[in-house]
C-alpha cells in the first residue's frame, strides 16, 4: 500500500498546493476532492492534517499580525472548532457510502456557489449574530466530510474584509478546522500512525505545488484559471455523489 501511496499523495498534494499558490485557496477541498474518490474519506481526512496545518499556518502567519482578526473572528472560531468535533464521529465511523456521498454533495454546493452566487455583504450587527452560526454549520460539514469550505469561505468574504485580511481569516478558519478534525478524529481513534507519517510526507509536495502556483499565477488568469477548477470540482462532486446513491 505504500508503494502506491506515496506517488498518489505527492502528486494529489502538488496539485492541490498548485491551486492554492493560484487561487490563494483550495487545499484542502482539492486533496480531499481527489483523494477521497480514490480511497476512503476517512484516509483522504487523515492525511489531509499535517499539509493542511501547515500551509494554512504559514497562510496565517505571512501577513500583519492576526490578533484583531482573532479577537473579532473568535465565536466563530470556538463554534467551528465545537461543530468539527461534533460532526467528526461521522467521518471516523468509517462508513463509505455515506462519507463519500457527504463529501460529494459539499463538493457541489462549493463549486456551485462560488460559480454562480452573487457577492453580499454583512453588515457588523448581523455579523455578531451569524458568526457563532455559520461557525457551527461550517464545523459540522468539515468533521463530516473533511471539507473546511462551506459556508465559511462565502461568510467570510461578505464580511468586507481587505485582501489580506481575507487571506489571513481564511487561514485561521482553515488552522481551526484541521486541529479540531485531527482532535475529534483521534478522540474516536481514527487516526492511524503510517497514515499521519505519509500525512507528513506530503508537506513537501504541498508546498512545491504552492511555489509553482505562484510563478504560474503571473502567466494566467488567476479568474480563468478558478473557474475551471470549480467545474472539475463540480463533475467530481457529482460523480462521488451519485456513486454512494448506487
């Protein structure tokens, strides 16, 4: 199994650390896009961890201090992390039919919102209102499915915040998950060493993909470039969505 999977994970995560050096963002919905139609959700989870916290704590770190992003950000934050360990049980219980089904379903809903939704805003009154909800919902796709999308990305990019604030609440959201996914997935015993030490293995990978993600983004249009990500993700979606229905 590892003569096989050390290929299938180094090429998985230099693709998804490619889009994310396009797009800024992706992955972890990549990895786990690609992954999770290969082998169990459960697998592609477990070796998401270690490349995820990594990149989404250099995400974190490579801009101005996070601490007013932190201090407003927080009860959506604490719910993200609560829904995760929550929503885990699902994803550790080891069923596949229903796992895959899941995560193809928020594979869909991601591509087809951020494809065809309009941009809204929210205003700060709602805004302490909704964050300790879209933190919950969001955490209990992610301990679910793996996927750390929906609805945080949308929420968090109707905040009105500057790009780099963007860049840098994204990574926070994303550093959340991935600690509280690895929690709740230990906490039920879901985590296997061999597969965190080929979890480790794919950092290299991820940020190879990240470097060249980068050069790439300045011969292409980033928006194009998006676009047909989401499309691919979207027939990915719906491909594991209708294979767990048959």
């Amino acid at each position: 199994m590892m003569d096989f999977s050390i290929p299938l994970v180094a090429a998985t995560f230099f693709a998804a650390g490619l889009v994310k050096g396009v797009t800024g963002m992706g992955l972890p919905t990549v990895a786990m896009g690609i992954l999770g139609a290969l082998i169990s959700p459960l697998a592609a989870a477990s070796l998401l961890l270690v490349p995820s916290f990594v990149t989404n704590v250099w995400q974190l770190w490579a801009g101005l201090n996070p601490g007013p992003l932190v201090r407003r950000l927080w009860p959506m934050m604490l719910a993200v992390a609560a829904g995760t360990i929550v929503g885990s049980p699902l994803l550790a219980g080891g069923d596949t039919r229903i796992t895959t089904g899941a995560l193809g379903a928020a594979l869909m809903a991601y591509s087809l919102y951020t494809l065809f939704a309009r941009q809204v805003r929210i205003s700060g009154r709602l805004e302490l209102r909704l964050s300790p909800v879209i933190g919950a919902v969001t955490g209990l796709i992610a301990g679910g499915t793996g996927v750390f999308v929906i609805p945080a990305v949308p929420y968090l990019q109707a905040l009105g915040l500057n790009k780099d604030d963007l860049v840098q609440a994204l990574g926070l959201s994303f550093t959340v998950s991935t600690i509280a996914l690895g929690a709740g997935l230990a906490g039920h015993g879901a985590l296997q060493l061999d597969n965190l030490a080929l979890s480790a293995l794919a950092v290299m990978p991820a940020l190879c993909g990240m470097w060249a993600g980068q050069i790439l983004r300045k011969r292409i249009s980033p928006p194009a470039f998006r676009r047909w990500f989401l499309v691919a993700l979207l027939f990915l979606g719906a491909e594991m969505a209708l294979r767990a229905m048959l």
